[in-house]
C-alpha cells in the first residue's frame, strides 16, 4: 500500500571531507601508538582490535557519502528504502546553528536512539511544520562522539 509523499528531499548521507595523505598518516600513526601501549601492557587482543578497528574507520571515511532520497508520508519517515514509522518516533529537532540542517529524530528503539538526516536542498521549516503534524517537537543534540569523530574527519 503505497502512500504519497507529503514533503522530499536528497541529501548526503554524511558530510565528507577529502582526505589529504597527512590525515591517513595521523590515523596510521596514533593507531599504532596505541596499539604497541597495549601489545606492551599484555593486551593482544585489545591491540588487534585497535589496529582493525582504525582501518575499518579509515576506509569507511575515506568513502564519498551516498545521495539518499527522504521523504514523509503519512505513515512515517522514509530514508531511502528504509521506513521509520511515525509510531516508533518520539520526537524531533532541527537546530538552527547546524550547517548544513539537519534533522534529528528521537526513537523509541533502544539501538538507534537518535536518527540524524541532512535537508539542505529544501527549506527545514517546511520540514518542520509536515512533522509537528505526526509528532512532537523537542530539543535534541547530537552525540559528543559524532560531533568529534566529523571533526577529526571520520
């Protein structure tokens, strides 16, 4: 049962930055400060962890963000094929200090507790007054740990 959309928009996955060859260096070297520190300590497994750790981390930033096509029916928030129904949603926020917007929704899903969307191609106000519809407003923020790991380039 297809429902229309009431507001769309693509945006980025995630913000991305270019990554210069130093960045990978600081990566290759801090990974493996903190891997020999605990090869040193007795830690094995916990140094093998750090150094696959950081790799994963590395590739995945070093990876352009895909375009995502969102969209807000009746029945919930679509992020790409993925349907996040309004009765799972607690609240939501868009900050205005934020560039470019973006949208934060609070979940009631232990595992997902906030969903963070870009809408820098339309206006976020008109974002805002579909979903007071369908659910409340409240203030949210963005963990501590993404806001750092955006900043360092991750």
């Amino acid at each position: 049962m297809a429902t229309e959309a009431l507001i769309a928009w693509e945006a980025p996955t995630h913000l991305y930055t270019e990554k210069r060859p130093d960045w990978y260096w600081a990566v290759g070297i801090i990974t493996l400060a903190i891997a020999t520190v605990l090869f040193m300590f007795g830690e094995i497994i916990t140094g093998i962890f750090v150094v696959v750790a950081a790799l994963a981390l590395a590739l995945h930033a070093s990876q352009p963000p895909r375009t995502v096509r969102y969209e807000i029916n009746d029945r919930g928030i679509m992020s790409g094929k993925t349907l996040y129904p309004f009765l799972t949603l607690d609240s939501f926020c868009i900050p205005h200090d934020e560039v470019p917007p973006r949208l934060l929704v609070k979940s009631r899903k232990l595992f997902m507790p906030l969903i963070v969307m870009y809408i820098d191609s339309i206006d976020p106000e008109e974002v805002r007054e579909v979903l007071l519809k369908y659910i409340a407003e409240a203030e949210h923020s963005e963990p501590f740990l993404k806001k750092l790991l955006e900043a360092a380039g991750f």
